[in-house]
C-alpha cells in the first residue's frame, strides 16, 4: 500500500514536468483538505483525478492545487490513516476535502515479507493483528505480554506468579518445542529484542533445585516486560511457520511483530494520561478452623501447639498471617506523556512513561521509566530514514516465594505457620524466631531483598531508498540495523539477623547473591524489493535480503555469605562463590520471495529462508524453511452476485521454521569445584551432541475469511496443523554413564487446532455503536514419534504428578502413580479458550470489557499437599475429596501421598473478566467552555483487570508457573506469589 | 548534484551492509568450561591436579541425600521437610506409598555416584596424554587412586539396588555394561580394588598430586594403599567371605587400640564454607524445625545403655517435634557444626570387622575386639555368650551405635537377613498399611533396565 503511494507519486513528479507543456486547455483546482474531527489542515494527502495518473499532494497546511484536462472531474483524496474519499468537482477554483481519520485504515496491511506487507484481504495468513485501542484502549497492562490475552486466537498467556514485574509465557498455536526456546520471537520497529529470564539466586538461601528439579524456580521475569505498551501503535502475530517462514531459524514459536507510533506531519499533538489506582489479591485461600479436637487428632501438631493455641484464642491473639501477607493493597501509579508531530521532511514521536505499582506484599513493587524517540525525516523524496529510541529503566522487588527445601520461602514457610505464633516484632524491632518453622514469614517478608534492576537501550534505524521507478516497475532498498542493550542487574539480600541466617540457628551468617549481565543484540539487515506491474494489473513483487544477528550474553553471579557486620558489599563477607555464564551467538540468512498478484484476485507467494549459526556443529552448514501461500478473493472476479457478502477469501499457506539447538549442545564441559582448599574441575552432567541439528517445524493452515454487510460482520477460520520434527529433547541418559543429559533430536509432534474469530458492529448508530470480537480455539498436540524411552519431565516426579513425554500421547500430558500404576490424570492443554471482547459507545460514554475462558488444563498443584502436611489447610476438615466420604480433604489428600498423584492433579480452568473499561469522553463544548482552545480533547475513566475471577481451582490462580516461562511445565504450582486483580482511574486529556 | 551524491552515500551503505552482513561465521566453541576432548587428549599436569580436585570434591555430591536414604529406611532417624513429603511417606513406606524409580531419593545419589565413577575413569585415560608425560610410578599412582574411588563410588550405588545391582562397566558411554547381580557387583568392586592396589604398590613413595585434608595420614601410595584395603575389607565382609576379610584387614589401617583418636582414624570427606565448596549436608542446629530436621528414631535412645557416651550422637531438644505421625525428642547430632568432616571409612568400623571376621573362627579375638569398642562408650566389657550367633547379635548391636547415622544399619540388617526386626512406626488400622522396610531401592528409571 505504501509502495503504490510512492509509485504514484514518482508518476506525479513525471506528469507535473512534462504533462503541462503537452496540454492546451486546462482548469486550477485549489483547495484544502480538512480533518473532519478537529477542523486543522490534513497534510500530505494524495490527491488523484479519478481514472488518470493525474495527481498531486497537500501541503504541510492541507492546501493543494491540481490542474485537470477538463470540469467536471472526480478527486479521489487518500493517506494512510485516513478514510478514503471520493469528491466530484464542478468548477474551478476553492474547494474544501473533509476526511476522516480511520483506525481500520492501520489494520489494513500486515507483513508478509522482512521489508514488505501486504493488504489485509490479500493475505494468506490469519496473521493477528491487535490496535493500540484493543491493547491498552480497555485498560492499561502492567506489562506488555500481559495484553496480550484473549486479544486473538491461537495464543496461551499464562502468568508465572502475582509478583510485581511481569513473568509470563506466551505459547502460540500449542507447545513448540520440548527443551529448545519456546517462547515467541519478539520485534520491535525491525530490532530482534531479548526475552531471557535471569536467575537473582535465590536457589542458593532457598534450596528449590536441591531435589533433582534442575529447572530455575527463581521466578524471575522475562524481559520483554520492559517494553512500553502505551508507545505501541501496533502488534502482528505470525502464530507459526506458515507465516513466519521468513523469520527461518528463530520462528518456530512464532513472531511478534511490533511497531510503535510514530509522528504525523502537522500540529504537534500532545498527550498526557494519569492513572492511580490498587491492586489487591484475587482470592485468599482463608485460614483452618482450627479447634482442641483438630489438633489434638493432627499429625502435625503436639501438645504445646495444643497449649498454645488454647492460650492464644482464650487471649484473641490468633493472627490470620495469610490476610497479614497477602492483605496489603498495593498502589498504582502510571504517568504517560506523549508528544508526535513534524513537518515535511521530519516527523518525530516522543513518549515519556512512569509507572509506580505496589505489590499485594509488602516491600514489593515495580517501577519502570520508559523514554522513546522515533524520528522519521526524508532525506528526499525517494530516501526515507527512520530512526526509533528506547530507554527503559526498571526495578522490579518480587519477593521471595515458589518452591523450596529449606522452609524459608515466604510461600512454603506460610505453610506451617499456624494462627497461635506471634511472629511480629518486639518494641525494638526485633522479630522473635518462628518456633515451628526455619523462618519467621514477617521477618523475612521485612527484611530481605529481592531486586532486579534492568536499564536498556533499543535503538533501530531503517532507510528506504527508492533506486528506480518506472511506468511498470520500480526497486527499493531497505537498509536496516538494531541494537538491543542492557545491563541488568539482581540482588539478593538476606541479612544475618534472619532467623534461617543466625550461625545459631545453623544459618550462613547472611546471603548477598548480586548478578549482572550484559546483553548486547545486533541484528543487521538488507533488502532490495523489485514491483513489476504489467497492463493487466498484475504484479510481481520480488524481494532478496541478506541478514545477520549477534547475540552475546555476559552473566556473572556472586554470593557472599557470612556477611560481616550487616554488610551487603561482597567483599564484606566470609565467603564468596562466583559463576560466570557466557553465551555468543552470530546467524546469518538470506532469503527470497516472489509474490504474485493477480488484480487482487490471486495472490500467491513463494519463498526461501537460509540460515546458518554458530549454534550448530558445523557453523557454516546452511539449513532451508521454504514457503508458500495462495489467497483466493472470490468476489473480486465479478460473478458473485451476493451484495451482502463483501469479502469471501479463500486461504491456504505453507511453511517451515526451525528452532536451533541451545548454546553449548554439542560440547561436554567441566565446570568448577573445590574442597576444602583444593580446586578442581567436575563434568556439568551433560553429554554434548555434536550431531544436533536445529527442530524444524512445518505448519500447513488454511482457512476462509468472509466479511458481510460491508464488513460489519467479519468471520474467520483456520485450520492449522503444525509439524515439528527432530524435536530437540535434553533427553535424560543412563547416570551410568556419568552424565544425566544428552540434548538428542528424538521425535516429532504434532499440534492440530483451529481458530474462529467473528467480528460484528450489531448496531450502530449515532448515539450509540456496539462493537463485539468473539475468538475461539482449540489446539491438540501429540508426539507422534520419540525415538527415547518414554520420559517423566518438568515437575517432581510421578509421586506427585507430573508432564510425561510419550509416544502417541499429548505433549502436555500429565501422568503420576495410582494404585494401578502410572496412569495419565491429566494434560496442560485446554480443551478450548473463549473470549469475547465488546466496546460500546453511547454519546460520550465507551465502555469495554473483555472476558476470557479457558475450558479444561491442568496444573500439577502441590500447594494444598504441602498445608495439608503441616496441618494448616483451610479446606482440611471439608470432606468433598474422598470418595469414601470419611476423611477431611486434608487427611484425604496426605493418605494418596505415595498411592496416588490424583489429588495433585487439578482442573485449571477459569473464566475471568479480564479487562473492563468506562469512559467519559468531556464533550469539546464544555472544554471549550472551561480551557478555551487549549485543550483538544479530555476523558476520565475507570477500569480494571480480572476482576472477577471464577474457578474452581484449590488455591490462588490456576494461572501460574513455578518454573518460569519456558519449555512445557507451566502449570506446576508450589506456594506461588498470589495472583492480583488491579482497580485504577484514568484521566487523558490532549492538547 | 547533490542527489547523486546522497546515491552515492546509499551506494557505500549498501556495500558496507553487504560486508557487515558478510557470510562466514566463526567457530565460537564453548565459553564456559574446559571441553572433556581437551582434558582427556590435551592436558597439563596442573589439569590431572584439577581432576583429581574435582574427584574429592564430587564423592560429596547428593552425599546427604545417600545417608537419609539408608539412615531413614534403616531406622536410625526421621527425616522431616516441609517441603518434600517424600522422606517421611515413600522412605518409610507409609500407608501404600512405595519407592519410585524416578525421584530425587533414587536418581540423585546414583546419578552423582556414577558422575564420580567417570571423573575417575576420565582420570586414569587422560594421564596418559599428558605433558609433559608423567613417570610410569606417578601414573600408577593416580591409577590405584582412581581406581580405589571409583570402587568405593559402585559400592555406595549397589547398598541402595542390592539384588538390583549395579554396571560396573561404564567407560563408554556409548555402550555400558551390563547390570550385574548383585554378588558379581561385589565380586567386580573387588577386581578393580585389587587392581587398584597392585598399582598403588607399585607407584614409588609419592604421589604426583595433592588430596584433600581428609586423607591425612592416607596421602601416600603406601597409606593410600591401606585405604584400599579397608574398602576391600568391607566388600569381602558384604560377600560373607570371612577369611578374606581378615586379609584385607591385616593390609589395612586396622589398629586394635581404643583411644578415640585411634577409632575416628580414617579417611574423611571434608567441606568448608568457601565459595564453590560444599558445607556437611549432614547438619541442621539443634532444635532445627520441621522446615529440615533429621530426628534420631526414638529406639536409638530406647535401646542405647544410659551410660553410653554414644548418646552423644544425638541430643535432647527443648522441645519434641512432630510431622507426619512421627515425634522424636532427640536430634541426629553427629555433626555440630556445618563443616565438620564426614568418614568414609575409620578405625572402629574395622575393629568391629575385626570382631565379625573372627566371630565364628576365634570368638576370643572377636570379644577382645568388641571390648575395644565397648570400653571406649564406657559400657563396660562384654558379658554375653561366645556362640557364633550371641557374638553376631553383640557385632551388630555395637555397629548399631558405634557407626550410627554413617550409612551401615539398613545394610547390617539386610545382609544378616533381619530387617524384620527394624521398628514400625505407624502401624496402621483399618484400610491404612503399616510402614514398609524396604529391601533396596529400584534401580533408576532412567537407566532404561
């Protein structure tokens, strides 16, 4: 779309030089085109007579003049941005051209290409596409993945934990990859932007790995969270390879293509939105009731908690410490300013973001500062140059939760903290020890600190250079490079006064685990995008591009123990331990494209990605993702009769991806060790491959878009069934061997799903415009072959449920013991998510909410396991589990320990209203009453994030992970960071 | 003009892209460690030290997992964690709870067992590359150490799968050895102790590398040597091979004294608090919670005399603690402190041999031995019968607290056959099952048997 305005203008230049001297009677058309809403001067707009190549633009003013053949004639007055429109003009002289600003407009096209995108109708891909409207129009995310939920079909969101800051896993279309990355590439404005989850060092105080789960249950957030939702203008999500192809090697789990805003010539718009508000948790899960009987008959509990509690009732002295914990609302600031706007040749956009949040603990919270400068400018009319600029800085405090086998994680110590123990401070400050457990959850809540500091810098720049244009063909350069850069920075602090840290207590003498890591992406890119038009209209569009990436990555982790003196210098300390952690990654690719358009009728594309990296065996070995697609527009060949039906596209696309195998796969390496004084090397437990190869993904979908009643009822499907073969596996070998892992290609699988989303304006008139999206979908997967035995991953065992990798069964399954030995109790996978998403607008009043459903998925729980044990589940004396229908849940639950993994094993399905909004558009008259001209525009507001929440799930969220994003154990629940629900009110006013 | 020139700077931004984006990628190779290929085909004598660093320090790995699965199954304490509910259900055999072939309790001391076995076996093939070269002494020396480790490593794994047994081939990964029964197990740790000492014997009066404290006093081919044969004394009183256990003992560092220098003389794992080391995983404070506690089986106390300085190993808390239906007011208390040394094998546990390798042959030198032992808890000599059975009961009794919490009663118990006489704690009613005492532990899922 871009490029046809460029090849007519380059055809306007020509007939403005030579057309003139060729004519003899000519007419003046002069005239202004106006932005309907604001009234202020639309500037460069296209403005064509109809059925020539006569055409011109408007000024920076809006003002244009074109000189026509002969009166009367049709204008056509088009842009980006903008609703097309068509005037007929009689005479010459003044004219006025109202137009108005369109949103769908932006929607219209979507990449298909590195350097290219395609309409909308002309694709061949349900490529998703979410608005700045539908991504922070409801309510503002407190970060960016968290948007993106029930947003478009096809795509699990699942929050690791309530802690401030983020952590999410994003998986589209089912699970990729089993070990390899399985999150979604992200880009933003052509930068390849990191997502890695950075341990703090937790593991050392807490333990969690200690049992065999080598996995990081650390809970930290993965990066992307430090992107900006407020400057986005744009989202496109390539679901799989059919459409990702071109992203070869780093798109098996997807793409997400990110485009922020950038500036419009004309008046300088400026924007300035406050947001206040709390946040507070979804759900508690209540305290036991507990009586002298209960305790009395627990097997948790002795006389003198017996004692204890009938001292601490009689005095109104039981505490419910979970509502102490967790009770806290915690404060919500968001300040977002923007200012975009320009002249001719330069076009500029700044956002200034800050944003404040407490968390629903004390002592944690996120804070992150985002700056942003997009500069657009035209070195001349066929040279473009755009640069984008992000600073972000962020804290996040997140507390000290998950799993752990020491007893001092807030969330495992809560479970053997019972009403009658005084845990609070003296007059001094001095917090008693917790008698009945390793940690005083107070003193640990007060005293610790779990920081991650991150400070990044985004910098893209791109130049589109138009080499050569002609009646029926032109070339265009695309130059493109991206840094991405951060030092990211983590502490964890546990002072010596901790009562799990007192020498006396057999503590450490104090933790002080500080980490920094330097990232540094580069990604390099050039393309060259020749369109060949021939009289019949129809198009080739070739493109060629090289490209190339950097990655490096710089971790080093020290901890310190036997602080001195409550220091927290590392130096300061008896001990210290170091780990450095390096990654270095280069890519290069090329890739080729041909796109085929036949007068919007057929439009076919083929293509082929190569990649080679450093990641594999042989470095310079190059590995191929084909592509191919063909989209069908029926109505356009002019024997569809059917006026209601508008659009009907046929869609079929074709296409491979791979995912390489993780740094260091192929290497076996010693790895650092000691005794007493005596250094040495020890193997890491894992047996390099050096004939790994990249999981190469093959995705076939097809589908149908219909639109009806021009447009305003749109239906899509698609049916997508996604191959992923050579499956990297970190495959568990026989620890006779010496080595636990080999990371092997061991199989296939198999996901299969499809998706229906239906748009629809049911009503729509002046005062009132009802708008509802509906997206629904479903996907299975199975590993249709697994060349290794049969393995149990990604949580604690079979004793206490876990995901099993398996021949002819669902990736995601989940098995564990019964007494009829391994059964399956359960899958990850849901058997459909919903959602339904509406905005209504009446006169000045939006309002929009989105609802969610997730149907089916399970998690593997093992929250309520670990109360019950310690005698403290709320639920301990209900007796709704045993089938018999004699013992309480509590006593039910820890008689299948070791029997039966069934009660671990639960449904997670919710149904939340995820978002709500309510606005209060302030109409221009009495702004104009009150501020004269100054402000442009104001709006107040309310909304909120999942505030109604409903499952029937044994505990705080069935939305969590104690492993983090990656791989497929999301899902496994131990003593998380509740979940919380956020209220906040809104006032946007522009000038 | 000037437009040519802007096409010209174009021009020179495409061909500076093209070069960036330039085709060959370099090797980047692994940041993070020393590759195997290296260490094995390429190594200095200063990384044959580093290897051996590694040996010691591995033989610690997942150790205190080892000992609360022998400890816990063999009664001697409770193991309480509040967040693994696994030691106090499958360990003990709760209810219906049985022992899973793929947790923490059996994967983990074997994985780092056999992770052991192979330093050792990458240690006997990387010192024939080195340089400079080693002297055929000096790599016979690292051939009795590695071999003598590796021997003792297979001997922990086959105390968990017994009948089960273990592979004692393992130097290629690509093809293991078979899983041997369990007395070709035995039979096979004692050829490569064996072979083991005829290197030792023939490796000169030094080695070439430093060990750790913990084998001070064994830190030469010669007293290395005695090492070996104490662990060979062991295997041959597992074998019920009596005769070979005097001779192993004779060769070892038995010394039929009773000082309580002389009793703890052995070879030790060490740890400290340095970065990068291990602390004794084997060490909670007193009173510790339920959050991670080791609580002596109250029976220990029940059975041990009132005088014996052997209570000593565990000690009252100032208050009782209770988890899963089981209470104990003592706390394990082998260890006082987060650093002190373990034994892999000391002096009393050979006197003891002493005494059960002439228990049916020479009753007299078994009492003198068992007096030894006896007189050191100050529990005076022994006045039982001298019958061959009355003297096992005695060995076995003294074993109970001499070697308590050191990783031998469930293995007393199993191979004199009377592990039905190791207390029940929850002896159930109605549709709930007394606690189990397991014979051995499954061999590893993983291992693919």
């Amino acid at each position: 779309m871009k490029k046809h305005n460029h090849f007519c203008k380059m055809k306007i230049l020509l007939l403005l030089i030579f057309v003139p001297t060729l004519l003899l009677a000519q007419e003046t058309i002069t005239g202004k085109v106006v932005v309907e809403s604001t009234g202020e001067g639309a500037p460069f707009m296209n403005v064509i007579e109809e059925g020539t190549n006569n055409g011109t633009s408007s000024d920076i003013d809006g003002n244009f003049s074109i000189t026509v053949n002969s009166l009367p004639v049709n204008l056509k007055v088009f842009a980006l941005g903008f609703a097309e429109k068509t005037v007929s003009v009689a005479t010459a002289g003044n004219i006025t051209i109202q137009v108005a600003e369109s949103t769908e407009s932006l929607e219209e096209v979507v990449v298909t290409g590195l350097a290219t995108s395609v309409k909308r109708s002309n694709a061949a891909n349900a490529v998703a596409s979410i608005s700045a409207e539908e991504l922070v129009g409801s309510t503002p995310p407190p970060t960016l993945d968290g948007a993106l939920y029930g947003k478009f079909a096809g795509a699990i969101v699942s929050a690791n934990s309530g802690a401030p800051g983020g952590g999410l896993s994003v998986k589209l279309r089912g699970i990729t990859s089993i070990a390899g990355n399985s999150q979604p590439l992200y880009i933003v404005d052509g930068v390849y932007i990191d997502n890695s989850s950075i341990a703090a060092g937790l593991n050392t105080v807490s333990g969690a790995a200690a049992g065999g789960s080598a996995s990081n249950q650390d809970n930290p957030t993965n990066r992307i969270a430090d992107i900006n939702p407020d400057d986005i203008a744009n989202i496109e999500i390539l679901k799989g390879a059919s459409a990702a192809a071109i992203y070869g090697s780093r798109a098996s789990a997807g793409v997400v293509i990110i485009t922020t805003k950038r500036g419009k010539a004309g008046k300088t718009s400026i924007n300035i939105t406050q947001s206040n508000g709390f946040t507070q948790a979804i759900r508690l899960l209540g305290v036991r009731n507990y009586t002298e009987q209960n305790i009395t008959a627990s097997g948790s509990f002795d006389n003198d908690d017996l004692q204890n509690f009938i001292a601490a009732r009689n005095a109104g002295r039981l505490v419910d410490y979970e509502e102490e914990l967790f009770g806290e609302e915690g404060f919500i600031s968001k300040t977002n300013l923007n200012v975009s706007g320009g002249g001719e040749k330069t076009t500029f956009y700044a956002g200034i973001s800050h944003q404040n949040e407490d968390g629903i603990v004390k002592r944690t919270g996120y804070e992150k500062t985002s700056l942003r400068l997009n500069i657009d400018h035209k070195i001349t009319d066929n040279i473009k140059l755009s640069l984008s600029n992000n600073y972000i800085q962020s804290s996040s405090d997140r507390g000290f939760f998950n799993n752990d086998n020491t007893g001092t994680t807030i969330g495992v110590a809560l479970t053997s903290t019972t009403p009658w123990l005084n845990l609070f401070p003296d007059a001094n400050g001095v917090y008693p020890d917790n008698p009945s457990g390793a940690s005083n959850i107070l003193q640990t809540r007060d005293l610790i600190t779990n920081n991650e500091k991150n400070k990044r810098f985004i910098a893209g720049a791109n130049l589109d250079v138009n080499i050569y244009k002609s009646d029926h063909s032109n070339l265009k350069a695309v130059l493109r490079a991206g840094i991405d850069a951060y030092t990211f920075e983590t502490l964890a602090l546990f002072p010596k006064t901790l009562q799990f840290q007192n020498p006396d207590n057999g503590g450490v003498g104090g933790v002080s685990a500080q980490g920094t890591t330097r990232n540094t992406n580069n990604n390099y890119s050039g393309f060259l995008v020749h369109n060949y038009f021939t009289d019949s209209n129809l198009n080739f569009r070739t493109q060629v591009g090289l490209t190339r990436e950097l990655f490096d990555q710089n971790s080093v982790l020290t901890t310190a123990t036997g602080l001195v003196s409550g220091q927290t210098n590392l130096n300061l300390s008896a001990a210290r331990n170091i780990v450095q952690n390096r990654l270095k990654q280069e890519d290069f690719g090329f890739f080729v494209q041909e796109e085929i358009n036949y007068q919007d009728k057929i439009i076919g594309t083929i293509g082929v990605r190569g990649d080679k990296s450093s990641n594999n065996t042989d470095v310079n070995q190059f590995f191929y993702y084909p592509k191919a697609s063909l989209a069908v527009n029926i109505p356009k060949f002019g024997f569809w009769s059917l006026d209601q039906v508008n659009e009907l596209k046929l869609r079929i696309a074709y296409g491979e991806a791979g995912n390489f195998p993780f740094f260091g796969a192929n290497t076996t390496i010693f790895t650092n060790t000691a005794i007493a004084g005596l250094s040495g090397i020890t193997l890491n437990g894992q047996l390099g491959n050096t004939d790994i190869e990249p999981e190469r993904q093959k995705e076939l979908e097809f589908g149908f878009d219909l639109g009806l009643l021009d447009n305003r009822v749109g239906l899509q499907f698609t049916y997508y069934q996604k191959k992923v073969d050579d499956l990297i596996i970190s495959s568990a070998i026989e620890p006779s061997t010496g080595f636990i892992s080999q990371v092997v290609n061991a199989g296939n699988l198999e996901n299969k799903g499809f998706e229906v989303s239906l748009n629809a304006v049911p009503i729509s008139n002046d005062n009132f415009e009802w708008s509802t999206f509906v997206t629904f979908f479903k996907n299975t997967s199975e590993i249709t072959k697994l060349n290794i035995p049969a393995f149990n991953t990604g949580a604690f065992g079979a004793t206490l449920g876990t995901f099993r990798i398996e021949e002819g069964k669902s990736a995601t399954q989940i098995v564990g013991i019964t007494p009829n030995g391994l059964a399956v109790l359960g899958d990850a996978e849901p058997d459909f998510q919903m959602s339904f998403q509406n905005s209504l607008k009446y006169k000045n009043f939006d309002l929009s909410f989105l609802w969610q459903w997730k149907k089916g998925g399970d998690n593997v729980n093992l929250t309520a396991l670990l109360t019950d044990l310690n005698g403290t589940s709320a639920d301990y004396d209900d007796i709704d589990l045993d089938p018999a229908g004699v013992l309480g849940n509590g006593d039910y639950r820890q008689s299948q320990l070791g029997v039966s993994a069934r009660p671990f094993v639960e449904d997670a399905s919710y149904l939340r209203l995820r978002e709500l909004g309510l606005y209060y558009n302030v109409p221009s008259k009495i702004l104009q009453n009150w501020f004269g001209k100054i402000i442009e525009s104001a709006k107040i507001g309310f909304s909120g994030t999942n505030i109604i929440n409903v499952f029937d799930y044994n505990s705080y969220d069935p939305e969590v992970s104690n492993f983090g994003s990656n791989g497929i154990s999301t899902g496994v629940e131990v003593t998380p960071f509740p979940s919380s629900k956020r209220y906040l009110f809104h006032l946007s006013v522009s000038l | 003009m000037i437009m040519k020139n802007i096409y010209k700077i174009v021009g020179v931004a495409v061909l500076g892209f093209m070069t960036l984006t330039s085709c060959d990628i370099d090797e980047v190779g692994d940041l993070n460690g020393p590759t195997l290929e290296n260490i094995i085909d390429n190594s200095t004598k200063g990384d044959i030290q580093d290897l051996v660093g590694g040996i010691l320090s591995d033989m610690r790995v997942r150790l205190g997992t080892y000992y609360d699965d022998v400890g816990v199954i063999g009664r001697e304490y409770y193991r309480f964690s509040s967040s693994d509910p696994r030691f106090t259900s499958d360990l003990l055999g709760k209810d219906k709870a049985v022992l899973d072939n793929n947790t923490f309790y059996t994967t983990g001391p074997w994985g780092a067992r056999y992770g052991t076995a192979k330093g050792a076996s990458i240690l006997v093939q990387a010192i024939e590359n080195t340089s400079p070269a080693y002297s055929e002494q000096e790599k016979n020396g690292l051939r009795g150490i590695g071999k003598t480790i590796q021997a003792y490593e297979l001997l922990l794994n086959l105390n968990l799968t017994y009948q089960g047994g273990i592979r004692a081939d393992i130097s290629n990964p690509e093809s293991l050895g078979p899983f041997l029964g369990f007395t070709q197990s035995l039979d096979a740790i004692e050829a490569l102790l064996v072979s083991g000492a005829t290197d030792l014997s023939n490796a000169g009066s030094e080695f070439a590398v430093n060990l750790s404290s913990g084998f001070t006093g064994f830190n030469t081919p010669a007293t290395f040597l005695q090492f070996n044969k104490a662990i060979s004394a062991r295997v041959a009183a597992y074998q019920g091979d009596l005769s070979a256990l005097s001779g192993y003992l004779t060769d070892s560092f038995l010394s039929l004294t009773n000082s309580s220098d002389d009793l703890a003389n052995g070879v030790y794992y060490v740890f400290s608090a340095d970065g990068g080391d291990l602390r004794n995983p084997m060490f909670f404070a007193l009173n510790a919670s339920t959050a991670g506690v080791r609580v002596a089986h109250p029976s220990y106390i029940t059975d041990i005399g009132a005088t014996d300085s052997r209570r000593s190993k565990v000690a009252q808390r100032s208050s009782s603690i209770t988890s899963d239906g089981l209470s104990g007011d003592y706390d394990f208390r082998l260890y006082t402190t987060d650093v002190d040394p373990i034994p892999l094998i000391r002096n009393e546990e050979l006197i003891l041999l002493y005494a059960e390798a002439n228990h049916i042959s020479n009753p007299t030198n078994a009492v003198t031995a068992i007096d030894l032992v006896r007189n050191a808890a100050g529990i005076g000599a022994y006045a039982g019968g001298t019958s061959p059975a009355e003297l096992l009961d005695e060995i076995l009794r003294q074993r109970r607290f001499s070697l308590y919490g050191e990783g031998h009663r469930w293995i007393d118990m199993r191979r004199f056959d009377r592990l039905g006489d190791l207390p029940i704690d929850r002896v159930g009613g109605g549709d709930v099952e007394p606690d189990d005492v397991w014979v051995q532990f499954p061999i590893p899922a993983t291992e693919n048997q």
